[in-house]
C-alpha cells in the first residue's frame, strides 16, 4: 500500500535556528525544492516543512532513474492550496531491496495553523520513463493525521 510506503513529518520551522535548520537543528538548505515557490508572506519560522525520509517496498525500485518526490497541499474540494513543492530530481539514493531514501526536507508556504479545514497532503514518487515524468506510487494523508513535530 503506497500509504503506508512514504515516511513523512510536518514541523515548524525553528525560530531559534533562524530557519535554516529543522526542529531537530539539523544543518541544510532553507528548501529542497526543486522547483522555486513564490515568496511566503509568513515569517519561515511558522511555514509547514515536510520531511520525506523514504519509501519502501517500491517494486522495481532499484530499477527507476531520475526519482523525485513530489509534495502538494490539497484543500477539501480537491484544489492545491499553493505550487506543489518537489525533491531535486536525482537526489534519492535506492537500496537493493527497493527503498528509496530522500531525507529531505520540503519547505511549503503555508502556515500550519492557517491551514484549511479537511487539507491533505498529496505524497508523490515519480521518476523518468522513457522521456516522460510518471508517478510511480502515491499516498494522501488526511489533515487529522498531519502533526507538527518538534523534534
């Protein structure tokens, strides 16, 4: 079941970090996007961060190129919320048995408490086939399941 293959955390972003770190404190970049989101108009301390860990199980996996993860907020009527935010192509590494690791965080431009009743997360895995971008797995994680974490 693609729901339960994708590893996933919201957190706040830290203020004390001065938002270039993850609740953890962990170094990175301010965004693994790999496409650029318009300026938020909140504060980075309080925009949602998605951390894609891995996903497992993924039949064939060690087979796919160019993978990718792709993360859209999803309003109750279906509408995405803000410009889907993805993983640089590439930057997954495939274990033999089919895990795909990211450990990546991405940085989305909507606040956590301003987030729409019913929003949902829409979890994407694609890669190239051929010349075209194709999804391999998918999952869709209702808002009562999206926690912030702090740690």
């Amino acid at each position: 079941d693609a729901g339960e293959a994708a590893d996933w955390l919201v957190t706040k972003r830290s203020q004390s970090q001065g938002g270039k770190a993850d609740a953890t404190g962990d170094a990175g970049p301010s965004s693994a996007s790999g496409e650029s989101a318009p300026e938020p108009e909140e504060p980075e301390s309080s925009r949602i961060r998605i951390f894609v860990e891995s996903c497992g199980g993924i039949k064939d996996g060690a087979k796919l190129h160019n993978l990718q993860f792709a993360v859209t907020l999803i309003t109750a009527a279906g509408k995405p919320l803000e410009p889907q935010q993805t993983t640089p192509i590439g930057s997954a590494t495939v274990r033999p048995d089919g895990t795909v690791l990211f450990g990546a965080n991405i940085d989305m431009r909507t606040t956590y408490d301003r987030l729409p009743k019913g929003t949902s997360v829409l979890l994407e895995l694609r890669h190239y086939k051929d010349v075209k971008l194709s999804v391999k797995c998918w999952a869709f994680v209702p808002q009562e399941l999206i926690k912030v974490g702090e740690g």
